[in-house]
C-alpha cells in the first residue's frame, strides 16, 4: 500500500476531444464525430491501457443528452462499454463549450436545467461503471466565456468585456449547482475544474497596457476558480471542497502580448516575456493550496516529445516547491482539428490517418518513447491492469524524483 496515495491510479491521464458547440457559422459541432472516436472507441481506450494510462477525460455532450423533459444518455454507451473492457476510468466532462438549443444561459432556467442533467448524468454512470467518479462540471469556464462572450465564435454569439464577466459568473453559479447536484447522487465524487494557465504581457510600446495585461495575468485568469472556492461571490455557494481539484491546462499560446481587441498574440518560443510553467503553477498552487494536475498538456507536430520532457523538467520543479502534484494529462490521446481551419493538429498519442473512407490511429512513437522514460523516471506503470486501484500512485516515488533530478525552471521552451 502506498505510503502517500495519489488521486489517481496512474500519474499520466489523457482524453479525447469532445466539443459540442454552435459554432460561428451557427452549426453544432461534435468533435467526437468528426475524430469518429465513437466508432474507435474500444480501440482508443485500448491504446491508453497499452501505454499505462487509467484515466481518461472524456464528454457527455449536454446538447445532444438533454432533450428538454429528460435525458437520453444512450449517447455514450459505446464509451462506458469500451472502459469497461480497458478497465480505464473517465472524467466525465458535462459542458464542454456546449449547452442545448433552447436554453439560454442567463435566464433562470439555465442553472436547474444544468443541475438536474448533472444529477442524472451522476446516476446513469455511477449505475453502469464501477469505482471511484470523477467529473468536471463545465470545461475551462475562463476560455467558455471568452470565446462565447467576447470573441462570437461560439453560442451565445456576444462581443464585449462585460458580456464575458456576465457569461462566465453564469457558467460558475452552474457549475456550483452542478457539483452539488452530483455530489447528492455520489458524495464521494471528486471535481476537477479545468481553466488555463495564462501569462499576459503589454507590448513594448504600449506601456500604458501593462495595468490590463497584469489584471489579466494576475485577476482575471483566477475568477472563475476564485468563484468555485468561494473567494469571490460567496453568495453563489463557492467552497475549497466545490473547487476540490484545480486542473491547470499547459499550452505554448498561454503565454501573450496583450490585444485590446479581439485573442492576444501567442509569444514566440525565447520570447523574454515567458514565464517558466513552474513559476505559472506556483502561483496557482499559493493561491488555493488545493490537489493539483495539468488538466491538459500537449505540444504540436515533432515537437511533441520535447515538449513532454520540458512539461515534466517544470512538473518537477514544481513538486520541489511543495506542490500537490497529482497527475499530468497528455491532451488529447488522439489528434484533432484546427476548429478554424480544419486540419489536423497532430498534439495526440496518436496521429489520424485519412485511409479508405476512415480515421487510422497511429502512435507518433518518439512521444510514446519520452512517456515512457517518465513512467520509469517515476517508478509508474506502463500498462494498466486488472485492478487499477490496487496500486495508486505513490507521490513519494514522484517527490523522490524531483529531488533526484533537481531541474531548474527554465523559460527557454522549445
């Protein structure tokens, strides 16, 4: 038994895309779709059994479950088929960019109609799957309420700086509602809470933008997790034990040169401005002092590998300061599309492969080659097996690690 036991029943989690949003053109997406990870499912899941992965963040699309009297959750059958046989544990995502047709988030429908499809999406896989539950109420409520609320590239289509505050308190008192709603049919049921790591700088010859750029890398980056724990609008029910898990999603666009309209630019790689991924988790960890993991983390094209061993370099920078670090997410297990453009991203495990009519999987294997180093590095498994949970984690095989390998923070990223 483990002397210190992680959350999980392996360090490294991964997920699949699975965005429903209405989209600029006014038409719902569905990413599980077009990755067809649906009809992959048992073959998915199977990749991350190989690999020693136990858990997977994977969605239940609202949009599609809710149909207004009730919910239809059938939707999701071949998923919790496909665990049941990997034996790999999800992370139920239940907004993921997404809410149905006829709903309008600031009415005050939305929050009870978010809350009882939480409360039935809690009992129908908590009577289908077995062990521990795991949920994230909305995904990255932060980047939601940006691109629904100030940018119109997706539902609900508004454009301004206060249509964001006012989206995103609306996306947090669900949220709120949602975990409670949950946590009635499965009190043991631990929440993680995804938003971004986020780094903003004013451009050099706009000095007059360094106060918005450092409200935003200081203030707004940490509402809605604030909200969640109850640091700002208690009177919505935030509470350490609601916010419980802080996901802290890793990407290289987190870090940008401040834009008063419309997304920031994305700094480029030795770009002085950024800031080492320890220094960006330190300061999540010293605010909430809450079990942490990188919710999601992934690097783009050949650099996948490198980018794996720089996130682990800072992973164990950050542990050497004391963080609670539970977990890394490799996002996505499989690739997926550009949303603007459409093509392929190739961040995943594996690579899709257009191959007669169908979405071939294939493993870039120099980012397998470096998961596995780390798994070794740490004393991890490297395949799942028939019970999980009968060897967690040991977070003192990972401290031990750290202190062995003693990396320094660096901001040089590849």
């Amino acid at each position: 038994m483990a002397s210190r036991p992680g959350i999980f029943p392996t360090f490294f989690l991964s997920g699949f895309e699975c965005s429903t949003f209405l989209w600029k053109d006014r038409r719902r997406r569905n990413l599980v779709a077009e990755t067809r990870h649906h009809e992959h499912a048992l073959e998915d899941y199977r990749v991350l059994q190989q690999l020693g992965i136990a858990i997977a963040r994977e969605g239940i699309p609202w949009p599609l479950a809710d149909r207004g009297t009730g919910c239809d959750f059938g939707c999701i059958d071949v998923l919790i088929d496909a665990m049941k046989q990997t034996r790999i544990t999800p992370i139920w995502d239940l907004c993921h960019y997404g809410y149905p047709d006829d709903l309008d988030p600031f009415s005050d429908a939305f929050v009870p109609r978010f809350a009882n499809y939480c409360r039935a999406a809690a009992h129908y896989v908590s009577q289908r799957l077995p062990g521990p539950a795991f949920f994230t109420p909305i995904n990255e409520i932060t980047f939601f309420s940006f691109c629904g609320a100030e940018w119109g590239w997706v539902a609900p289509y508004l454009n301004t700086r206060d249509d964001r505050l006012r989206f995103r308190v609306a996306l947090c008192k669900a949220a709120i509602a949602g975990v409670k709603a949950i946590r009635e049919v499965r009190p043991d049921t631990r929440m993680i809470h995804v938003d971004p790591l986020v780094q903003v700088i004013a451009p050099p010859d706009r000095p007059d933008l360094v106060p918005a750029a450092a409200h935003e890398t200081f203030v707004d980056t940490f509402l809605a997790w604030d909200i969640l724990y109850g640091k700002e609008h208690p009177e919505l029910g935030g509470a350490p034990e609601i916010l419980d898990i802080v996901g802290a999603n890793n990407y290289s666009f987190g870090q940008m040169e401040y834009r008063e309209h419309g997304p920031h630019q994305a700094l480029a790689p030795g770009h002085p401005g950024i800031q080492p991924l320890c220094v960006l988790l330190k300061r999540v960890w010293e605010r909430y002092r809450r079990p942490m993991v990188i919710g999601e983390t992934s690097g783009m094209g050949r650099g996948r590998p490198e980018w794996l061993h720089d996130v682990m370099q800072e992973a164990m920078a950050a542990v050497n300061e004391g963080i609670d670090l539970h977990g890394i997410c490799l996002f996505p297990a499989v690739d997926m599309p550009d949303w603007h453009s459409g093509q392929w991203l190739h961040n995943g495990i594996c690579d899709l492969v257009e191959e007669r009519g169908d979405l071939k999987r294939v493993p870039f294997q120099p980012y397998v080659d470096e998961l596995r180093r780390w798994q070794k590095e740490l004393n991890r498994v490297t395949s799942v097996d028939t019970d999980p949970y009968s060897d967690p984690v040991e977070l003192q095989d990972v401290i031990d690690a750290a202190r062995r390998l003693r990396p320094t923070p660096d901001a040089d990223w590849h």
